[in-house]
C-alpha cells in the first residue's frame, strides 16, 4: 500500500511532536497549487502521527489562506484541549519566505464510545461501481488522473438548473480507504459551478470542512475501494458558493459528511 | 435595538486591535455554560468591529473546547491573510485562570462581488409564523426563553425515526436580523437527539460552522424577524452527532447553512 502515490503526496518526516516536514506532489498538483484533498490529507496525517492523538479523527476544517508552492512545507499542530472524551487540535502549514500561514485549521478527535446510534442519511439505490464507465478526465491537470469518477446520473458537464451529482469516487489506482484517502476524496467531486455552467471555469476552495462518521475499526472493515458520493449546492452568490456532499462504502455505510465555501471568478 | 438583551449579552470592550473583552450573559446562560450561539455572536462582533476587517462574513468555524464559566472573557482575534477577494481570521476566547483556550476558530470575510448568481435551496411552502402557536420552552434554561420556535410540522418531542424539523425562529422579544444574531439563530435550534428520542438528555456543541449566503446590504433589506429554519441530521454514532441546517428569510431569501457536531451522552 504504501507504494501508492497517494502515500508518498502525504509522506511527513517528524521535526518534533508539533512539527512535520513534507514536500508537494507532483502526481497530486492541481493547475497552479496542490490538490486541497491532498493538502487536507497530509495535515490529518500529522495529527495521527502525534504522540498526544487521543482515538480517531471526528471533524475537520482546513483553511486555505494562501497558494502552496512546489516544494517543501512545515506542518504544525498543537492539541488545545484534551477531554476523557474530545480533543481539540489546531494546526498551521507554512513554506519558508511566507511569513504567515498558507493553511490554518482546527480538528476533533475522539475515542470510540458505545452509544445509541442511527445513521438517517442513507445511500440511493445505485448500480455498483464495476458496471459504470470511467468519466473522461481533462489530461492536463495531474491530480485528476489519480481518481476515478462513475456518474449514476449521466455526464456532469452539461449546463443545468440542478447542480446534484450522484457519483461513484475511487482512487487511481484502487486504494483501500483510510482517514487521509477520504479526506481527499471529499475535496476530489467536481466544481458545482462547472455541473451548473456545463464548462470549466476559475474556481478555489476557500475552507473545507469534514465530518468522520466512522472510527478507524469500522472504517479498516468496509471491503471495495470505491465510495459513492452525492454533492449539491445551495448557492451561489457574490463570487462564492457552497458544497454540501456524503460520502458512502460500497457497503453503503455512510463515512463521512462534507461542507466546503469556493471562490469563482464570474 | 441597542436595548435588547442580545445586545447587551454580545457587547465588547476594545483592549485593543486585537483583543476585545467581553462578559457572560445571565439572559443567554445555558444549563451549566452560555448558550454556544451567543458565545458565536460574540467572536463575530469582535471580527466585525476589528479595523482590518474587509467586507462582510461568509464562513465561519467555533470550536468549543473547554466550557466558559460565568463572568468575563478575552476575544482574541487575528487576520491570517487578506487577499483582494478572501480574508482569512483565526481566533480564540480566553478566561483567566485557564492556561488554554475555550474556543478556537477560524472564519472568512469577504467584499461583495458581482458575478453570476443562483440560490438552489429554495424555502418550502409553508404558513407565515404569526399564524403558528409557539412551541411551549423549559423554563429553567435561561436563553430558551430569548427564542420562539414555530413548528410548522408538529411537536418536535415525539420520538421518531427523522430527525428534520422545520421551524419559524425569531429572537425575542423580536429583533432586526443581522449577522451575530444569524450566526446565534444557527445554533438555537432543538437538539436533533431530542427529535429523535423524544426527550432532553446531556448533549453539547463540538464544533459549529455557519455559511453566509447574504452580504450586509442583503440581509439590512430583510424585513420580518423571523427565520424559516429545516434541519436534519445524517447520523447518531459513537457518541456524536451532526446537524445540517439551512436557515431562510420571512421572505424567502437563503440567509445561512450550518453545520455543527454534537456530544452526547448516550
């Protein structure tokens, strides 16, 4: 597994307990910076290779406050607060000749606790991945070429009134899931704006937020590398716009739920 | 307007730039902390009166670390970067005698921007509020009686299997919409373990996030003081929960999404 390019994209190398060095992929670059997921990924990394980690990741906000550069970053995370059941995390990345942080963000980690539980969000009826075509991907932006998507629901990129996509999601090549993979898949669905446009167009995430709605057990026990995803918006306006999307098993376990705000240009 | 409680519950006192010292509200107190949406209301004054700031806010993430105690408390506040479309903040409340922060944060500001615009939530037909009665309120939590809730689809305290409420929710006494109040509103809804089981239990807010989908213009051109609120939850597991809500004007108009992940006990 760990010749995975996905693994190398979030590969550290520990300074000290708060402090992890890593460097951007090439495999993972998106058009003018890295792919958000991948960024995303690596700081979740680094809060599971802390000493301090207390159980598994429940919630994540990443901040992207300024464009990473090719080359080497600085991870810094700080536990703010440990409970007997909730961590508090807040963390930071930084390249050398940037004064301030390129990404900030806080995260919640927590120990698995026997509790009454329900899942309400269940997944649609949809035929499995292995029957669905690849969706064509455009060559020129690597990061791409590392996922797979399958629509259930025809070709994305046609103008509509609706920006919803039903869609299955996988790593290039397949790749069991883990905490950072699906962190990244939540960043990896296609722009709502382009569903809506039918075409591409300048667009930024400005801060991404995930909800773990699985422990790592459960998590390492869902067989199949796909996930199934659903993602809509329920605005755009004055240059930015909102995705509000689930993440599913092949199962159909629900794993996690994703919210992030985009900047687009026009 | 100054007048009224909320007012008064989110007033600060500049120490500087930076730091705003603000004080508990008895009218907004909670069972054994402040009501986590004024404490939200609060940081949004802070960044709203901070000189740097530019535009209005569009995200924002509180994460609720340790429980504030009765009495006074530090806002401080910090612009990470600002770009000349996107302004990134972090945050922090402080109390004295507590080495660490209660509340940790970040949120994004940003100018008004024309560009192509569409609001794909749209708000149910429902009755308007002042013909709905109001959902009777525990009378021992102090800032349950600052809300009215309308239910448009019956007593929330039955248990059921969905979790979704769609409530009229307005300050009271009624109160002029504006962006802490919003940002409070986001957080008064019922909890959606008590739709669930039909019953109060302990639960309290990890962590909280608001999209603005409204710039101040905007929401000033509101009349009504009633918000149209539907929320759900995705799923109940291991002893958290999420809340997704979307929050409309009397008229219509998308004001605001949330998303918050919920403690609880059993």
């Amino acid at each position: 597994m760990h010749d995975h390019p996905f693994d190398h994209a979030i590969a550290l190398e520990r300074i000290d307990a708060d402090r992890y060095a890593g460097r951007t992929s090439d495999a993972y670059w998106n058009s003018i910076s890295p792919f958000g997921g991948v960024t995303v990924a690596t700081i979740l990394n680094a809060l599971q290779l802390h000493p301090k980690r207390l159980g598994d990741p429940l919630a994540l906000t990443v901040n992207f406050a300024g464009a990473i550069q090719k080359g080497e970053f600085e991870v810094r995370v700080r536990p703010v607060r440990t409970g007997r059941t909730v961590q508090h995390w807040s963390f930071e990345l930084l390249q050398a000749g940037e004064a301030d942080a390129l990404i900030t963000g806080s995260a919640v980690f927590a120990p698995a606790r026997a509790t009454w539980s329900d899942t309400e969000a269940r997944m649609p009826e949809v035929p499995p991945p292995q029957g669905i075509a690849t969706a064509p991907q455009p060559p020129h932006i690597p990061f791409l070429q590392r996922y797979a998507m399958r629509y259930v629901d025809g070709n994305p990129l046609q103008a509509c009134d609706d920006s919803t996509t039903c869609c299955w999601l996988s790593d290039l090549p397949l790749r069991k899931l883990d905490f950072p993979s699906l962190a990244a898949l939540c960043d990896a669905l296609i722009p709502r704006l382009f569903v809506r446009q039918g075409a591409s167009s300048p667009v930024a995430t400005v801060t991404l937020s995930v909800n773990f709605h699985v422990d790592g057990n459960e998590l390492a026990a869902q067989t199949g590398c796909h996930t199934f995803t659903r993602a809509r918006a329920n605005a755009f306006q004055r240059g930015f716009y909102d995705q509000d999307a689930l993440l599913w098993s092949e199962s159909g376990r629900l794993l996690a739920s994703t919210h992030q705000v985009v900047w687009y240009r026009k």
